[in-house]
C-alpha cells in the first residue's frame, strides 16, 4: 500500500508539472529538433493547453514572418485518450478546417488524416539547395496515416505543389507536381511526378535510419522553352544534354 500510494503521488507531481509548466518550454523543444528551423514565439499557457505563432525560419536564425511562413497556432492535451494508452493533443493552425490530432503512444507517435497548406518558400527552407529560385505557389500537404517509432516509420502522406514558379524565371506557372511518400518500417520511400506544366519532373527517394534522404529528380524541357529555363535548372542541377537535366536533393 504504502508504494502504491508513492506511484499516486509521484504520478500526482508529474501531472502538475506538465500542467504549470510553461508553453515556452516549447520553443526550446522544436529549435533543438528542427535545428533551429522550427520556432515558436509568442508562447502563452502551459504545455498542457497553450497558444503561439509557430514559424519557420532560416538556418542563420532570421524569421521567414515576412514572406507568410508563420502560423498562429493553439494546442490542448485530450485526457480522454489516456484511457487507450496514448497521449492526444489537438493542433489548432490558422486557416485549417479542422484541427490536427497527434497521439503519442509508449513507443512512437501517430498522426492521420491530417491537412496543412504552405508556401513553396517552404521547400526552400526544408532543401537549401532550392531556396535562391525564389521559389512560389502553394504546398499542400495530407497524412492519411504516419506512424514513427523504433526506428521505423509507417504509413503515407503527399506533397502536392500548386501553380509552381521561380522568382528567377519569367515562365509561370513552371507545373503542378505531387510527391508521394510511403513508409514500410525499415525505410520512407518518396515519389515525384509531374501533374502538369511545361517543366517535367520525376524521381525517386529513400530515406533509411541513420541515413540522409536523398531525392533523384529528373527535369525535361520541350523544345519550345529550353531557351528560357534551361538557365534556371543550370543553377541547381546538371545537364546531361539539351532539355535533360539530372537533380540530387539532400
């Protein structure tokens, strides 16, 4: 009894401590696994239900507020879901129908059929090599399910990339393009195709424990706009012959 009674308390504590602490313990948690990439500024409430403007910044640190890649962005711990072994917090963001469910379980995190929409200034964050096209339109991306843990991941989700241009190219919109990424446990395996547009990409990607993604993408021009994008595909990838170039993306 009386170590029965120790757990209760000790459990009792814990439980307080997640409610008190403060929702800027936050800011520290995503700038250390996102490699400062990932902020959350304006932090109000506790871990257990809170508010802030999440963001997504450059790897020297400067706030990409500006160009629309910031979110307000209110969060709750759902208690109700304890009762079946995993802890559930709804993500509220600005602009969402309806919230964003990730549940936590002993071993690994879930989210499904999750949807988020941003700008393609985004892509350039996530793969540097990208960010000096000046890149535009918009990022949708949907999780049906994803499943990370034990050093796998389960499950799918898209990318798909809208009205597709570069600020360094007067041919707008470059395509529509959908990137499909599917886990089997041991490895992500990530597939590009072009929906549409005058710039045609596909490619292959894995990404494996304790290895780097990596993303093989190959471009193809028509005759009619080699002149004007091949200088832009210069920039980035290799050409192996007039309207073919070849892209590694890490």
């Amino acid at each position: 009894m009386r170590w029965r009674l120790i757990a209760v308390g000790v459990a009792a504590y814990i439980l307080g401590l997640l409610i008190m602490a403060p929702a800027s313990l936050l800011d520290a948690a995503l700038k250390q696994a996102s490699d400062g990439r990932l902020r959350l500024s304006e932090a109000q409430g506790s871990l257990w239900s809170g508010s802030g403007q999440i963001e997504v910044r450059n790897a020297g640190g400067g706030s990409f507020q500006k160009t629309g890649i910031a979110k307000s962005v209110s969060w709750r711990l759902l208690p109700s879901s304890w009762l079946g072994g995993s802890v559930n917090c709804e993500i509220h963001l600005d602009q969402l129908d309806k919230p964003i469910v990730v549940a936590k379980y002993w071993s690994r995190f879930e989210v499904s059929d999750a949807d988020l929409s941003l700008p393609a200034t985004a892509l350039g964050l996530a793969l540097p090599k990208l960010a000096p096209l000046g890149l535009g339109g918009e990022v949708a991306v949907h999780v049906a399910h994803l499943a990370v843990g034990n050093s796998a991941i389960k499950g799918n989700a898209t990318l798909l990339w809208r009205g597709a241009s570069s600020a360094l190219s007067s041919v707008t919109p470059l395509g529509d393009y959908e990137l499909n990424l599917d886990g089997n446990g041991a490895a992500l395996h990530a597939t590009l195709r072009t929906l549409k547009g005058p710039l045609q990409l596909d490619g292959q990607g894995a990404w494996a424990d304790g290895t780097a993604p990596v993303l093989q993408v190959r471009a193809r021009i028509g005759p009619e706009q080699v002149e004007q994008l091949s200088p832009l595909l210069r920039l980035i990838s290799i050409e192996r012959r007039e309207g073919e170039f070849e892209l590694q993306l890490r």
